[in-house]
C-alpha cells in the first residue's frame, strides 16, 4: 500500500524485470537512475517511494532474479539426486540460464556488483551479491561433504579446494558467456570438472 493507504498504481513485477534487465546487462554501478525511470516507466518520486533508493530497487531486483532464472544454482532443491547429480544439475542448468538469449547474458550476481565500491550504497551492493555467492559456495561445499560421506569422493579428499574448483568454474562462466564462448564448450567443460567427481 502506498502512503496514502492506496494500492501502487503500476505492476510490481514489470518493474522488477525491467530493472532486473537493466541491473544484468550493464551491472549495478553503470545503470543511472534516469535509465531505470525510463526502462520501469516510473517516475523518481515513485522509484525512492517504492524502493528508498537505487540501492533499495536493487535488493528488490536481486530477490526477482534469484527467484527466477539464478534459481538454478540453488541446491536445496530435488532430495532425489546424488550429490554429484546435484552439482552436474546445478552447473548445466547454470549453463544453460546464462546462454540463453531471451535475457542477459550471464549471471547477474556475478556480474552486476561493483569492483571497487566507492559509496555506501555501492558497497552495500558488492555486500549483497557476495553474500549470495557465499550461499552458492556453502550449497557446493556441503555437496562435497556429502559425496565424501556417501563414498562418491575419497575419504582424503581436500573439500575446501574441491569445493573451490567447482565454484571458481561457476562463476567463470559469465566471464566466458560475456567473451562469446559457445555452451557447447562450457557444457564440455563442465563435464571435465565433474570428470573429477568420481568413485575412488
């Protein structure tokens, strides 16, 4: 509701994708506020009324995003599949959401933070993304454990650099999408990774 006690009179999740596609493409810091205003149609007033601040549409965009197509690399998901599945699934699905050209290339929790944050809000940003990736290395890590519980792995297996391996190869593949590598070869790639996730 609005201040007012009225119902916002635009589309919430239209203006979370614009933003969304904004944020993606061209990353937190070189997105202004006047292209938001004219990518979600919204005004300023209605933007800080909305959201407090471009910092405060970005946590709104970052929710909508990893609700949507940067769910794939949540591995909390089918209890069904092996560790080792769960990571294959993870890493090709993540593949896959990055080449697809219906949207941004990429993924925007890799892409989208700032290098070297100079105010308080563009620190907050780079706090928000890299918290998610922590999520992500977490999610590994315990399939990792996992495996080497259930014997996928050997029991002297290093799981903080296997785990390392694995996540260091997710977030490459922006970078390898952004420079035109065909998900053929990433797909190729992945299963050299996995290559490694085998049966001592």
């Amino acid at each position: 509701m609005s201040p007012a006690g009225r119902p916002r009179a635009f589309d919430m999740e239209g203006v979370l994708e614009a933003a969304m596609r904004l944020f993606w493409e061209q990353g937190y810091e070189a997105t202004s506020m006047a292209q938001l205003r004219e990518g979600t149609g919204l005004s300023s007033a209605s933007l800080y009324g909305a959201f407090g601040s471009k910092h405060g549409l970005f946590e709104r965009t970052l929710e909508h995003y990893l609700a949507g197509p940067g769910r794939v690399t949540d591995l909390n998901g089918d209890a069904a599949l092996s560790p080792r599945e769960a990571v294959a699934t993870m890493l090709h699905g993540s593949i896959d959401m990055q080449t697809d050209t219906s949207h941004p290339r990429g993924c925007l929790v890799a892409l989208s933070g700032t290098v070297r944050a100079q105010g308080d809000g563009d620190a907050a940003v780079r706090r928000a993304v890299a918290a998610r990736r922590a999520v992500d290395r977490a999610g590994i890590r315990e399939c990792v454990v996992r495996g080497v519980a259930a014997g996928e792995l050997a029991e002297n297996t290093d799981v903080d650099g296997f785990t390392t391996m694995i996540h260091g190869f997710l977030l490459g593949v922006s970078t390898q999408v952004c420079d035109g590598t065909p998900a053929r070869d990433l797909h190729a790639a992945a299963d050299a990774v996995l290559a490694a996730w085998r049966t001592p």
